[in-house]
C-alpha cells in the first residue's frame, strides 16, 4: 500500500524536502529507468502537482510547480531514494527492520523498561569494567603473541573463538558502564545493528543479496520516523511523560544518579536532606520528588531543584526513541553510500546527512542540562557511527574490496583536491595523535622484543627482520615519517594549536566572562534603556570589530540583558523583545558598513591585504561575481549570513564592492538573530517560568541550525558558481599590484623553504621547534581532554557570582593557568623562529651567488 501508492511518502517528502536545508544527491541507485526507482524528485513533483490540481490551478501553473519542485528537490533533498519494492518483501524488510528498534525501545527507553535496565546495569557497574579489563588482558596478550599469523586449524579455531568471546564482552562491559557512561546501551544498539541487518543475508537474501542492499534504505527511514512520531505522540499523552525538571529528578532518583551537591552552587544546605546508602530523600516517602512543590527557603525545596542536573542517565532513557530513529536515518544513508549499484553516490551528500544527524543529535543532548556530558555523548555517537559504517562496508563489499572502494572513491579524490595541503594534515596529525603514535610503537618495541624469544605461537623472524628495534611494519611506518619535510609540519601543527585555543578558550571563555560582567554591572547600577542601548551599541560594535569574535554572544546578550531593562518602557515582554531583537539588527549592519568602508576600503589599498586577502583567486573572484550581483538571492545571502562576521565584512571592502547592496543582501541575517535574542530572552524568564529553560535550548538550536545551514548552503553555491558562471569569473580582471606580489611571495616561499629545510636546520633549532610543538601538544590536550580540571564551567547563561568566591579570575584552575602557560611559551616560540628565518632569508637573498645551505653548486 505504501510503496504502490505512496499515499504515506508524498507528504514526507515535501515536508522532509521543503524543512531540509542540506544539498543532497536525489538519483536512483539503479538508474532512472519507468518503475525502477522513485527518488524524492519525482515524488516532491508528483506531490506539487497533486495539491496544484486539486487546488484547481491551469496546465501552466501545474508545469510551472513541477519546474519549481524539481529545482528544489535537486538542492535540498534528504531523504534516501526509494526502489520500488514488491510488496510481500517490504512486509518482511519492516519486519525485519522494526524488530530491533522495537525491542530496544521496550527494553531501554521511558516507554518501556527502560528505568530498571539502566538501574540494573548501574547496580552492577563493577560487572563491566572487569569485563573490559580481561578483555584488554586478552587481545593485548593475543597481539603480542601475533595471533594474526596462527594458521593451524586448532590455532585458527581457537583465535576465532577468543575474537568472538572478545566482541560479546566487550558490549557487555560497555552496557554495565552506563553508570559512567549513560550512552553505553545506544552504543551496543548501533554496533549490534550492522551484524543484524546483514545476517539476513545468509538467512533469506542469499540468491537477491544486491536486491536486498537496495530495498534496506527505505524500511529502515520508515522504521525510524514511525518510531519518531510514537515517541512524539507518547511525550503528548500524558504531562508526566513531558520533558520537566521533575521527570528528570523522578529518573535520576530511581536509577540511582548522585546528585549534585556543588558547593558553587549552593547545593550543601540539600545534603542534609539525602541518605547516600540508601538513596532516599528524607522529606519525600515515594520515588517521585518535587522540589518546585516546596518553597525555595526550604533546605529540600525549588533550592534544591538542579541537584540533578548532571544526570544524562535521566535524558537519555526520556530520550532513548528519538536517539534509535537517529540511528535508522543514519544507517539508511549508509546503505545508500554503499549499495553496489551505487558507487557514485555522492561523499559530499553522505557527509551533509550525517552532519545533518550530528547536530540533531546535539540539539536533542542540550534539552537535557548544561552540565550532562553532552559533548562526550556526542562525541561517542559520531565514533560510533563511524564505526558502524566501515562494519555495514566490510559486509556489504568484502574487507578487501571495501578498502580498495574507499581508497579508489574517497581517499583518491581527496587527494586530488586536497593534496596540495599535505603538510598541513600532517600537522594536525601530529598535534592530535602523537601521543597515540608513540604509544603505538612503545607496544610495537614489547611485541618484537617477544618475538626475538622466538617462542612457539610468535612470527618467527627471518633476515633483516632481527635487526629492528620495533615490528616491521611499524619500523616502515617510523621511517616513512621520518622522511617528512618536518619544519613545514611542526610550524603547521604549532599554527593549528594557535588556532584552536584561541578560538575555542581565550575568545569564548573571556567573552562570555566579559559580557557576564557587564550584566552585573547593569542590574547592580540600575541603568535605563536608553543608557544601556547606547552601551550594547558601543560595547557590541566594539566586540564585532575583533577579527575572531562572532555575532551571537552579542546577540544573546541583547536578550539576556536588554529586555528586563526595556520591558516597562516598551509595553511588555513582547515589545521589548522585538526592539532587542531590531537592535541586534542595526548593530550587526553598522558593524557591517564600519568593517566595510573604515577597514576593509582603508585596507584594500594595501597591496599586502589584497594578497593576502587572495583576491587572484578562483575563490575571492567568485565570491566578487555572486555578491556584486543585484538584488537578494540565496547565494549572496548564505554568503553574508553564513559567513564569519569580520572577515566577510572586511573582504567585501577589499574587493571594492558597493555597500548598500551588500547591508541589503545581510538583512536575512533576521533568521540568525530572532532565536539568538529569543534564547537570552528565555534564559531570562527561566527564573520565573520552569517551560522557559527548555525553549532556550530550543532557540539556541535554532541559531546553530540556521549558522550551519547557510555555511553549507554557501559552499554549496560557491562550488555551483564556479562551473556555471565560469565565463563570468574569468572575465573578472586580475589584480596586477597582486599578481606582482605573488610572483615575488612565491620566490620568497621558495628561498624561504631552502634555507628552513630541515636536514639544513642546526640542531639547537630543531630542539627549540620541537620542544614548541611538545608544549602546544600538552596545552591542547588539557584544555580539550581534562576541559573540567582547567576551567570552571562557565556558559553564555552564566553570572560571574557562579565562579568560586564571584571571582572572575577564578575561572580558571591551576592546570588551566598551565595550559595558558604553555599555550603561550609555544606561540612565542613560534614566532621566534618565524623571526630568525626571515632573517635567514634576507642573508640568504642578499647573497645572490652564494650557496644555498644544504645544496650544490
């Protein structure tokens, strides 16, 4: 009825195709032939044309929906194609398909037994972590014996079995975690489900395996968004199944979370109250607390209301359904990326949806508290997702052929595109993962030290291979790196570390602290609304005039702050809200024109900022071509609104365009805007409305949302633009000052990389770049991995009172000022070395019929 109708996937595809903002690929697996295969396009027209007829439109306005349609559905289109299924085989596909989510739901979620899985498996947390532990005692002592080089059958039999005692503890430790890691028994259902689906294959899809891969995508996007609409229509049914501080406390209780008696926070006074040996509240007698239900001055009243708020364990069973349908949307994509008839599919399209599914998955993690580990929730989904498409690849294409799949797809393209960034990758490699690589050969140098025993069940060395310290392949590894160009690399890694902690912690954090400050300094002095608009104008414009700070805090602030100041003299709420909300709007176009015309004009006369602003390049010159074009259109828009505010700003200054059309096409930034205030709005309404907490998160959402969606929008423009108005670009003329410039910055780049050569560097230079890198190594993975021990938690919602003793300073810990320390001592480094090679090259080039160091003649 579904398949042969479509009465049911109508409507979902133009609701999924109009709400989408993620340009996706909408071909068929299997072609485009009559009766093979219906993608989104033809069902989005075939929808339009459906609502034009009854609507009783003409012929033209029908052909004219159809045009439209189709336009819309090959941009914006997300969900997977649909093949036409016979309809014996599409009941057993949703049976097949339904069965796990179903049972995982039943047994994990709100709506089932999901409260007394997750107690059990806390109860009985030491279950899995010595479950893990024997685990990692096993595969180590089976690597270090070389278990992949037993070929006897017992051995074989018996490597088998231990793999497979391996993977079943394995999930079973990772379930028994949850106390620690409340996302554990969604992990297990996403690594389980590739086993699953693909099992069916040997059951009943031996002789149609191909048919099978093809079918998958629809029954499992179907699966999930029923599963989507059950959860939806159970959280509606009954309040106590709403989302609320009490159905969290009421979870938290039962499965034994530890509350929060954060000193900070002035929780202590509720400790009194709860018995930890027995998990009980002495002023309640059941298992449902109601902390709202008793006055605040009560040591076990609404004081007491957050001593939860860092149990996710709570979330993720009221969440549970929604999190699996994002599992079968996923997994849908998937099959699609890897169907064998379909190995065209679109990576840049597979990508957007799960990034898509990311940030829904983010966005649904934020209803839940400010302090839960969503990031570490997040983070595991994405790992596990990854994981979860290399299992579905190996099984759907061999191990083999899904390694030469992905290299002759993926990897080889990237390389094309991409190559020319070879050093910087490489860099970000080092930051990220040196430390696992030197662990990885620390276990290498044990491994061929067992092996030189020349024990039984080992590799029995032969030749060459007895003189090396560490495994052959890890020896070849070692020495492919050490012929890399390291002083590229280094500096790369060095610049990247800069990057990121100035990005991620000294603007975030000291921006949220400086305008948390102003918000004090406004409530304590009771200032006006004239006052403090004048202030956030000049205050804001100032902020927005700083190459690294974004829009949105300003924003956020404009909510948070301004409209408890504006409610009396604006009529209310509502009034106030609006005018806060047309500030932020003239705000962010008087930066606009100030980036433009005082710093980007002013600069543009420099030779140096237009070269260094690229204005030569594919790039810049299509960015000219789409912004110089009259009128708002997407492209232009997605551009303004999407881009970061400074450099966009300052860009359109140095390429001379005109200002009254670039502030015009900027108005739609509106849409980024609205939530951003209304979200400070509701932050500041939570303190008297307990819903208002929630749509904060909501419209916070909105903002992330509509950011990301027209960065992707505008990429996806660009890229459009520059092979349809190819003729238009290349009439764009090049700037001669520059182009100069470049020729005389590519003999500088030249020398510059003969004389910091690293085989030519002296060695007291090598140690001093090296020793840089080290630092900026252990500076980012304290502030990224132990982010907890470097800093107080601190968010755009939060007061400088927060901070142990209201102390700004105090925000940060001691291991934090270290991480700055080290942060610093690195830059400085950094640019020491810039400094003396610079130098070296001006020697270098003075000379003119010197030597180059380390070359011939």
């Amino acid at each position: 009825f579904f398949v042969e109708s479509e009465i049911f996937f109508r409507p979902l595809c133009l609701f999924f195709t109009i709400s989408s903002f993620s340009p996706m690929s909408m071909e068929s697996p299997t072609g485009s032939k009559k009766g093979e295969g219906k993608g989104i396009g033809s069902s989005v027209i075939n929808a339009g044309v459906t609502v034009t007829k009854f609507a009783g439109k003409t012929v033209d306005a029908v052909k004219e929906v159809e045009k439209k349609a189709l336009n819309i559905a090959q941009e914006l289109a997300i969900i997977p194609p649909v093949q036409k299924i016979p309809t014996l085989w599409f009941v057993v596909l949703m049976i097949i398909t339904m069965l796990p989510i179903a049972a995982y739901i039943v047994g994990f979620s709100a709506i089932g037994w999901g409260r007394e899985t997750l107690k059990f498996a806390i109860d009985h947390e030491s279950v899995g972590w010595y479950t893990l532990f024997c685990v990692f005692v096993i595969l180590s002592s089976m690597y270090i014996l070389d278990f992949s080089y037993w070929e006897s059958k017992c051995m074989l039999a018996i490597k088998n079995a231990l793999l497979f005692l391996c993977a079943v503890a394995t999930l079973v430790g990772i379930f028994f975690s949850a106390a620690d890691y409340p996302y554990a028994p969604l992990v297990v259902f996403m690594l389980l489900m590739p086993a699953y689906l693909l099992m069916w294959r040997f059951i009943i899809f031996k002789s149609n395996f191909r048919d099978y891969i093809s079918w998958l995508p629809f029954p499992l996007f179907l699966c999930g968004f029923i599963v989507f609409v059950i959860w939806i229509v159970w959280c509606f049914q009954d309040s106590e199944h709403e989302w609320s501080d009490k159905v969290r406390d009421t979870y938290a209780l039962y499965v034994g979370c530890a509350p929060n008696f954060d000193v900070d926070e002035g929780y202590p006074k509720c400790a009194a109250n709860y018995t930890a040996a027995t998990n009980t509240w002495d002023c309640y007698s059941g298992d449902t607390p109601d902390f709202q239900r008793i006055g605040s001055e009560s040591n076990c009243g609404a004081g007491c209301a957050n001593v939860y708020d860092t149990c996710l364990d709570a979330f993720m069973i009221w969440a549970m359904p929604f999190l699996a349908s994002l599992v079968y949307f996923f997994i849908s994509f998937v099959f699609v990326f890897l169907n064998p008839d379909h190995k065209n599919a679109s990576p840049q399209a597979f990508m957007k949806c799960f990034l898509a599914i990311c940030f829904l998955f983010w966005v649904a993690s934020s209803l839940a508290a400010s302090n839960a580990g969503i990031t570490n929730a997040l983070m595991s989904f994405i790992l596990v997702a990854c994981c979860m498409g290399a299992l579905v690849g190996i099984g759907v294409h061999g191990s083999k052929s899904f390694q030469k799949d992905v290299e002759d797809g993926f990897i080889n393209k990237f390389k094309e595109k991409y190559g020319g960034y070879g050093n910087l990758f490489k860099g970000m490699f080092v930051l990220t993962c040196g430390p696992a690589v030197l662990g990885y050969w620390g276990i290498a140098l044990v491994n061929q030290a067992i092996r030189k025993l020349g024990l039984p069940l080992t590799k029995q060395l032969e030749g060459k291979e007895k003189k090396y310290a560490l495994t052959l392949v890890a020896a070849k590894q070692k020495k492919q790196i050490s012929e890399w160009e390291w002083t590229p690399v280094v500096m790369n890694g060095i610049g990247i570390g800069i990057f990121v902690q100035v990005m991620g912690i000294l603007v975030t954090k000291i921006t949220y602290l400086l305008l948390a400050m102003l918000r004090q300094k406004i409530e304590d002095e009771g200032w006006g609304p004239a006052f403090v608009s004048v202030l956030m104008v000049v205050i804001g414009l100032s902020l927005f005039l700083l190459p690294p700070v974004p829009g949105v805090p300003i924003y956020f602030m404009c909510g948070l702050m301004l409209v408890e100041v504006c409610e009396p003299a604006m009529g209310g709420t509502i009034g106030a809200t609006i005018y806060c909300t047309f500030l932020g709007l003239f705000l962010k176009l008087l930066a606009c024109a100030c980036q433009q015309k005082l710093i980007g004009e002013k600069l543009g006369s420099s030779v140096a900022i237009r070269q260094f602003a690229m204005v030569n390049s594919p790039l810049m010159r299509t960015m000219r071509v789409i912004l110089s074009k009259p009128g708002l259109n997407m492209a232009k828009c997605s551009i303004l609104v999407g881009g970061p505010d400074w450099p966009t700003s300052v860009l359109c200054g140095v390429l001379k365009l005109d200002l009254i059309p670039i502030l015009i096409g900027t108005l739609p930034v509106l849409i980024l805007i609205t939530p951003t205030v209304l979200s400070g709005l509701f932050v500041y309404l939570g303190n008297t409305h307990e819903w208002a907490s929630t749509l904060s998160a909501v419209a916070l959402s909105a903002t992330g949302m509509a950011q990301s969606g027209s960065m992707l929008v505008a990429a996806f423009y660009l890229e459009k633009a520059m092979v349809e108005d190819k003729e238009e670009i290349d009439a764009v003329p090049i700037d001669k000052e520059v182009e100069e410039a470049d020729r005389k910055a590519e003999k500088f780049t030249a020398d510059y990389n003969k004389v910091t050569k690293w085989s030519v560097l002296p060695g007291w230079m090598k140690s001093f770049l090296l020793f840089a890198l080290l630092q900026m190594i252990v500076s980012c993975y304290l502030t990224m991995i132990f982010s907890t021990s470097c800093f107080e938690t601190f968010e755009m919602t939060s007061k400088v009172a927060d901070l142990p003793g209201g102390n700004a300073m105090n925000l940060f810990k001691p291991l934090g000022w270290v991480s700055i320390g080290l942060f610093f001592l690195a830059t400085v480094q950094f640019y020491v070395f810039k400094s003396w090679a610079g130098k070296q090259v001006k020697a270098y080039q003075a000379d003119e019929g010197a030597t180059a160091p380390g070359t011939d003649v």
